[in-house]
C-alpha cells in the first residue's frame, strides 16, 4: 500500500530540503510527497527530485491544518503521514 507524505511549509525552504534529502534516502521508497507552500508569492524554489515523487500545491492560507487538509485531498496513498518542514 502507498505512503503519502504531508508537508506544510512556509518561508522555510533551507529546512524544507533538508527534509526531502532525508526522505530521498530512506531505504522505503513506495511513497509520494505533496508539499503545501503557504508563502506569499508562489515562487516555487526548486524543490524537484529525481528519486521520489513530489507534488507542490500554493496556498495562500496560513493555517498548518488547512494545509494539512489539502494534502489529505489530493493523496493518492492509503496511509497519509504528515511532517513538518524541519
């Protein structure tokens, strides 16, 4: 069964890559990742990976719960765990 990953994050994108370095190495890989960036300005920074599978979602609510709900929307796993940016 899929694993899809949750993760808010705000104005953190140092930590935020951090932490998708460290899911690229785990040794589970059947997961996806979808990130819901609340900045201001959809910038996108460069989060890409070539070992797993990220979605990016903007949303202009600043609120972890409301991006915690939007990632629970738009999985496609049967087990959602969500983390933080850092």
């Amino acid at each position: 069964m899929k694993l899809t990953i949750v993760i808010p994050t705000i104005n953190r994108y140092t930590d935020l890559r951090n932490t998708l370095q460290n899911l690229e190495e785990q040794y589970f890989q059947d997961f996806e990742v979808i990130v819901v960036d609340q900045t201001n300005i959809d910038t996108r920074e460069d989060i890409g990976s070539e070992k797993i599978t990220i979605q990016y979602f903007h949303s202009t609510v600043k609120s972890a719960s409301a991006a915690r709900n939007l990632g629970l929307l738009e999985a496609k796993g049967g087990i959602i765990l969500f983390l933080d940016d850092d």
